[in-house]
C-alpha cells in the first residue's frame, strides 16, 4: 500500500500529516519551528516530525511514496531549493535534495499558499473545479489557482501575488516596499492597525476593554468578539477590507474566470458570514457584467489541514507516474 505525507512548514508551527492513497488522514504530528535554533536544528525537527507521523501510523518508510511540503518564502520551483525565507532565515537552501537524502523518498517543495488551495482542490471545498482561484487573507493576503488539476505558477516560482496587486497608488507602505498594494489595506495586520486607531478613539469600547490598542494582540478571534459586542466602527473597518478584498478578486476573475473562489484563512474562519457577503459584493460591483454568474464563492472547509493536504495531493499528482 502506498501513503504520502503533507508537510506544513511555517514560521511558527510545522505540521507532517500521514495519507493513504485515497488522501485519508492517518495520523499528524506538529512541533514548533523555532528558527532561532538555525538550519540545522529546524531541518532536523522536520525529518523528526515526519517521521512521527509514520510511526504513529505504523507506516514503514519504504511504504511512504513521496511527501509535498509547503514553504513561505521565495522558491525555484525545479530544483526545490528555498531561495529567500525570510521568516525562517534560510538562503538558497536546496530544501528537496536534502530531505530526499535524510527521508529516503522523494520531497516536493511548493508554495504553502499553493498547497493550501490545491488542498481545497483536490479534498476540500472546491473539489470538480476547472479553474480554482484561492485569496487567504491573514497577516498578508495570499492567493493561488488551479488550472485543470495543475497548480498555475511561474516557469521557476510561485505566482498569483494577489496581495501585492496595487488598489490605491501612492497610498499605506506595504512590507514589499511598494504602496497602496491590496495586503497594506486589507490584510489582517491593516484591519487590526485601523481598529487600534478606533479603539484609541472611543470607538470601539469592547475592543478597547479586552486587548486594549496593542496591534499585536487584535487577531481575527478579537475583531469578531468586538464586532459581537457592537463595536461598529470595526464592523466597518472589517466591511470595507472585504469589500477591497472583492473588487481585487474581481479584476482576477476578468482575466482568468474562474468558476471557483476559495476564501481561507483566519479571518474568513473567524467571520465567515460578514466577510464573505462583502467580498462577493466587492466581486459583483466590479466583474463584467456577463461573468456574474460565472464563479461562486466558497469558504474553505480543511482549515489548518489544507496546507498538508495539498502537500501530499501534489506529491500524488507529480510522482504518481514516476
């Protein structure tokens, strides 16, 4: 019996999931990344926390076809080697061919935004779709798409940098370094800014009560909180970046139509109602006419296994017929 492992590689967490065939979860294992201990610790915590998924399913390696995993960070997609990761402070690390060597089978690197919705895609909320287009706003705004059963990218690197679309020239500075880019006005980390701002005001009593103006502790959880204590001034902030949100979309479903749209993230998990009505009012105010009913919008449905679960499903799909 074959199985395929998922592997969740973020700045924080890191997270190997065990798959049969049929991309049935069998057992999961998470650790902390800790990239302050460096390369060496962190590529060692990897292969240990893949290998406690096998052995939590009593999986033996040479039954494990190949494992997908999905980084942040720049990426040379042919050769899986982690050019720039800055959140994990790795340069020009050739990711696969180290893990291949330490693991004994194949590792493919992908984009985590892209596992994420190939995750979708392939088991989740946007399964049967032809064209899959995926925004995940959070701390930044990523975004993929599928393309007939293929993950849409660069000829070397990940693409669809939705965030970094520019929706307001010369406006808020964005980590990139350029301004007015969708993610320096609607990301989580812009919401969480304007609401600090609201709260320091007297506009938002409830918020200001719980974590006070500290951008650092209003996470996706808090703005839905303050929002149900009738905080209406972060009900406005959280409407108007849905809404910037859509109309970006809008412009993507112009050029690429897609006939399925996957909203993640925390902050759609958080308000799954309020931010997907507004971004399918952003999307509806500024599509062409004639694509209006060409797409529907769907949340995602595998929370933090998507990201693992596209690792593996793309693992199947590139190796299957090696």
């Amino acid at each position: 019996m074959t199985f395929w492992i998922g592997f969740d590689l973020g700045g924080t967490k890191m997270q190997a999931t065990l798959f049969d065939e049929d991309l049935r979860l069998l057992a999961t294992e998470r650790k902390k990344t800790k990239p302050q201990e460096g390369t060496d610790a962190m590529l060692d915590r990897i292969q240990r926390t893949a290998k406690a998924a096998m052995q939590k399913a009593d999986v033996p390696q040479k039954s494990v076809r190949g494992m997908g995993i999905g980084v942040p960070g720049n990426l040379d997609l042919t050769t899986g080697t982690i050019l720039q990761a800055p959140n994990l402070g790795w340069t020009n690390l050739h990711l696969s061919k180290i893990l291949k060597k330490s693991l004994g089978y194949p590792v493919i690197v992908c984009n985590d935004v892209d596992a994420g919705i190939y995750g979708e895609y392939a088991a989740g909320s946007a399964q049967g779709g032809r064209c899959v287009l995926g925004v995940f706003p959070g701390t930044g705004i990523g975004g993929g798409l599928v393309y007939r059963g293929e993950l849409f990218t660069g000829e070397k690197s990940s693409c669809m940098e939705i965030g970094h679309v520019v929706i307001e020239p010369g406006g808020a500075l964005c980590g990139c370094g350029k301004r007015g880019c969708l993610e320096a006005v609607a990301s989580r980390l812009a919401i969480a800014a304007d609401a600090a701002v609201a709260a320091r005001r007297g506009q938002a009593p409830a918020l200001l009560e719980e974590v006070g103006t500290d951008i650092s502790k209003i996470r996706s959880s808090v703005l839905s909180r303050s929002i149900e204590a009738g905080d209406t001034a972060v009900e406005d902030i959280v409407v108007n970046a849905a809404w910037q949100v859509g109309r970006t979309i809008a412009s993507a479903v112009n050029l690429l139509l897609p006939d399925i749209i996957v909203l993640g993230g925390g902050l759609v998990e958080a308000l799954p109602d309020l931010y997907k009505k507004h971004v399918r009012r952003g999307i509806a105010e500024f599509v062409m006419p004639s694509y209006r009913k060409s797409y529907r919008v769907v949340t995602a449905k595998l929370g933090d296994d998507a990201a693992v679960t596209g690792g593996a499903a793309w693992a199947r799909h590139k190796l299957s017929d090696t």
